[in-house]
C-alpha cells in the first residue's frame, strides 16, 4: 500500500488532475509534486501554488537547468545526435534527468512510490519507466494517466471538482513541450501531414518573411567538443545556450517539420523548434571533419544513429549508452577551434572552420608549389585498390563471350 509518492508535475491539466486522483482513487494520502525548471520560463512560484491547490502535501521546483545544458544537451552535441536524421531530442533528453530527480526526492522524504502524467500512446512514458526502473527497480511507478481511461473533457471536469481550473486556452489545440532547448508541437491542424504548419505554430523562429534582410556571421569556440564562446565571448553552457537560440531563432533557422516512428509504433508529425542546439550539433559536426581521423569519423556516424535512438527509445541509463558515451569521449579530445556560419532566411551555412588539433595539412591539401604529396605513389595504390574490381569484370567479360 502506497504511502507517499512524488509526482512528475508540469502545472498543466493532465498531472494537476493526478493528484486528486493519485489521493481519491488510489487511496495516498501524501501526493508530493516535484515540478523541474528546464528553462521553459514558466511562473514557477504559480505552479508551486497551484500543486498545492489541488492537494499536494507539498510542492518542490528544482532548478535543473544547468545539468540539463551541461550534461545532457552537451552530450547529444557531442554526439550529433540527430534522431531518424533530423530531430535532435530537445524533448527527450529532459526525462531521463527529471527522472533521476523524482527517484532522488523520493528517496530524500522517504516516498515509496513515484508517479507521471503521461499517456499510454507517447514515448514519454517509456523514458520515464525505463529509466526509473534502473534507477531505483524498488521504486513503484504508478502512472494514473495511463489507467484512467477520460477524455479531455472529462479530465477536464474531474478536475473542476477538485479547485483545478479549466486550461485558460482551451481553444488552443495543439499539445506543446517546451524547454530551453526548443518546442515540439502536435495535434490540432497539424495531425494532417499534408497541411502546411500554420505561423502561429512557431514562437522562438522567425518565419522567412519576418527574418532579417541581412546575414549575420558568427562564431563559435569549441573545446574538447563542448561549445564554450559566441563570437569569441566565453559564456556557460546556459548562457551560451540562450544565445545561440536568440542568434539562431532571430534568422529563422531550426524549424522542424517531421514524420516521426514512435516508441510505441506509431507515426506522427511533429513540429520542432531547436534553433540553438541545431546549430551547435552543426558547428560541431563541422569542427570534426576538419579535426578526427576518417575511420573514427565513419565509426563515429554509425554509433551517432545508436545514440539517438538509444536517447529516443528511453535507454539514456542504459549499458549500451554508457560504452557508446566512452567512446565518443574519447574522440573529442581533439575537437577544439572555432566554426564560422552565416545565418540569412532560415538557414545555417559553414563559411568556416579553423583548429589547432587540425588534420587539415596545407602542403598535403594544396594545389599550389608547396605540395608535398606523392603523385607518383598513386599509381600502385590504385592498382592493387582497384585489383578486385578488375577480376571481377574480367570473369564478367568472360562469361559474356
Ligand atoms: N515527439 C517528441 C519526443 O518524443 C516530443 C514529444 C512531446 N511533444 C509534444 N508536442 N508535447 O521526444
């Protein structure tokens, strides 16, 4: 019999209704909401409240921000993680670390249960299962959400009768996830892949229209593949964070338009809004093509996909994660320098790129007097490189008579 849980809080309608629900129908007398600021620059002081207005017999906010950029953002830039090519996790790496916060205060106040809000059709609920399962396998997870079986309205209206008030923007039918990261944005309109995102989709990207008429060039200073300066001002992860979202954003550049494969097996279309970690993943990729050795870059790519479906899928503590992450660890210690973009209209173009752990050797790339490279050493590499190939079309040639 539970006693005390922590619950996953956000402010919003689905978990404000867990905590009537979590102390009515499952019968705890303690519902503890944690909420975790990741930068989404909500009222944090009015979400406190409005936890312990509907029931919580206490309410927390915990400023996870800075690990949130330092050791998670960081690490999928260190890792160009894009998922399925294009969407780089802004979502889904706040829910391992929100995870390991909840099973941390439930094991500070004695909890013997935590709990969420997710549905049973996204892929929130497998990251915060899975990952509480290895943190804490003694932990219960209890997920009211999943079970309750109400529609909107009627959770809505479960909620009324609690003190919970109805959502402001009803109206609004998108679902939005927002942190410092960037947004994701789906239903309403947009569950018609073929209909066009309407603008007021968008919050922290210009449209081209709105976009400056004027490129900007920027820079920004890599070390060990972490991205330290903007425009050779040092800044910390967070700062540099809101920085490249404001330089990014202003131009329009990082919006997202996906089909996506769930989890759970489902497609969707979503909506992002990533522009600073876009454009990091970006500069870093660039920054080590000019610094790391071919096969480690090729090695590199192949275990890049792995790493973002591992992120995707929930598997952030997982064994597979963890001896991917030695890897790339290893390879950055290399990737330091600086990268030059051109931002204009809703794109992000390399202009440059410049390292002092480069492997770019001037009288090796040259096609001026300096050139160092042997010509004359082609020849027989091409011929035994090219051997296989020849016997091949040799016996094809044969067969053919
Ligand atoms: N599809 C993204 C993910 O699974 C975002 C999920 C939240 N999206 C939303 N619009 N509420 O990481």
């Amino acid at each position: 019999m539970v006693k005390k849980v922590v619950l996953a809080y956000s402010g919003g309608v689905d978990t404000s209704v867990c905590i009537p629900f979590l102390k009515n129908e499952y019968g705890i007398e303690n519902v503890i909401a944690f909420a975790a600021d990741l930068g989404q620059g909500d009222e944090l002081d009015a979400i406190r409240d409005k936890a312990l207005l509907a029931g919580a017999s206490e309410s927390l906010v915990g400023d996870l921000i800075q690990p949130f950029i330092k050791d998670f953002a960081f690490q999928a830039i260190r890792a160009n993680a894009l998922y399925e090519g294009r969407y780089p996790l802004s979502t889904a790496l706040a829910r391992p670390l929100i995870a390991k916060h909840l099973v941390d205060v439930a094991r500070k106040l004695g909890a013997d249960a935590v709990a969420h809000g997710c549905t049973g059709k996204g892929n929130d609920q497998v990251r915060f299962d899975l990952a509480i399962a290895t943190l804490a396998p003694d932990l219960k997870v209890l997920t009211p959400a999943r079970e309750w079986g109400m529609s909107r309205e009627e959770t809505i209206a479960y909620g009324e009768k609690y003190g919970i008030s109805a959502p402001v923007s009803k109206k609004s039918p998108y679902s939005i996830d927002l942190n410092l990261l960037g947004r994701s944005v789906e239903a309403g309109p947009l569950e018609d892949p073929f209909v066009c995102p309407p603008e007021e989709v968008f919050d922290i990207t210009s449209s081209i229209e709105e976009a400056p008429d004027q490129p900007e060039d920027i820079l920004i200073g890599f070390e060990e593949g972490n991205p330290v300066s903007i425009n050779g001002v040092s800044l910390d992860p967070v700062e540099l964070m809101r920085k490249a979202n404001l330089i990014a954003g202003i131009h329009g550049f990082g919006r997202i338009d996906m089909i996506e494969n769930r989890v759970v097996g489902i497609k969707s279309r979503e909506i992002y809004e990533t522009p600073g970690l876009l454009l990091l993943i970006r500069a870093h990729q660039e920054l080590e093509s000019l610094t790391l050795p071919v096969d480690v870059i090729r090695t590199k790519q192949m275990l890049e996909i792995k790493w973002a479906e591992l992120v995707y899928q929930g598997l952030w503590f997982s064994a597979l994660k963890d001896a991917i992450d030695g890897f790339f660890d290893r390879t950055q210690n290399d990737v330091n320098g600086f990268v030059k973009i051109r931002l204009f209209k809703g794109n992000a173009t390399i202009i440059g790129r410049k390292s002092n752990t480069s492997l770019y050797v001037s009288n090796m790339s040259t096609y001026g007097s300096d050139d160092n490279f042997k010509h004359n050493a082609a020849e027989g590499f091409i011929y035994i490189w090219g051997l296989p190939n020849r016997l091949w079309a040799m016996r094809k040639k044969q067969k053919n008579k």
